[in-house]
C-alpha cells in the first residue's frame, strides 16, 4: 500500500529535526529544508541559514517528539527541545508546511516544561512522566 502524501511529509519532517538536531549533519539537512524557507518564531532566526545557525551554537540541543500528525501539506509535532544553554526543555508544537519535499515553512508555540510541582493539573507535558523524575 503506497503511503499518503501527509504520512510521506510526517516521515520527512521527523527524519529531518533528528537528521538537524540530533546528527547535526548540516549538509544533508539541506535537502530537507528549501532555501526559501520561512521562518516563523520568537526564537529561531529567519531562513534557513538562520536555524542552522541556531543549532551550530547550541551543540549538545536534542530533539525528541511524542506525537506527530499529518494532513497534506502540514505536520504538527509535539517535541521537546533540551539543551544545557535554556533553564528547561522547551515543549512544542511545531508546525511545518511541505511543499516539493521540502519544508518551506514553520511555526511553533514554546514554552518552558514543568515539574511536578509547577504543573497546575498534575500531568506531564511531554510522555508520561516529569522531565526531573525521568532516569
């Protein structure tokens, strides 16, 4: 059974974020990003060139995600971003709109994870336990 377009996307977004976060391979992470790409946070640097620079300064920033959904053109990830350079892991939902295979544009809403004490309902943010109770 061929897969759809939006599970082609969701598999490209996810190889590209470890190919750029976790492997650092900035060569071949150019093959997922268009040069056109787009920018859209608080935090990341416009275009391309821009994110890779943000990566390149951060070396130890780690990506994971919990979920991922696709519909055509658009993938929504929830990941968490750690690095010793930010107080705490930051928890997202990263969109990405594909366009000819590659990702042209991204948003995404931030914040800081809780622990258990910080969290007002008593759950995670990400998975199933506390960032600081994890072993």
């Amino acid at each position: 059974m061929q897969n759809s377009i939006g599970e082609q996307n969701q598999k490209l977004v996810l190889e590209a974020l470890d190919t750029l976060f976790n492997k650092k391979d900035f060569d071949k992470a150019k093959q997922f990003w268009s040069d056109r790409y787009i920018q859209h946070s608080r935090l990341v640097p416009a275009e391309r060139e821009g994110l890779f620079g943000l990566v390149r300064t951060m070396a130890d920033v780690r990506f994971e995600h919990d979920m991922a959904i696709a519909k055509d053109d658009f993938v929504w990830v929830h990941s968490r971003y750690t690095s010793a350079s930010t107080p705490a892991p930051l928890v997202a939902v990263d969109i990405f709109r594909i366009e000819e295979g590659k990702i042209v544009e991204h948003w995404d809403v931030l914040q800081d994870e809780a622990t258990r004490d910080e969290s007002a309902g008593g759950h995670p943010m990400f998975g199933d336990s506390f960032a600081n109770e994890r072993s």
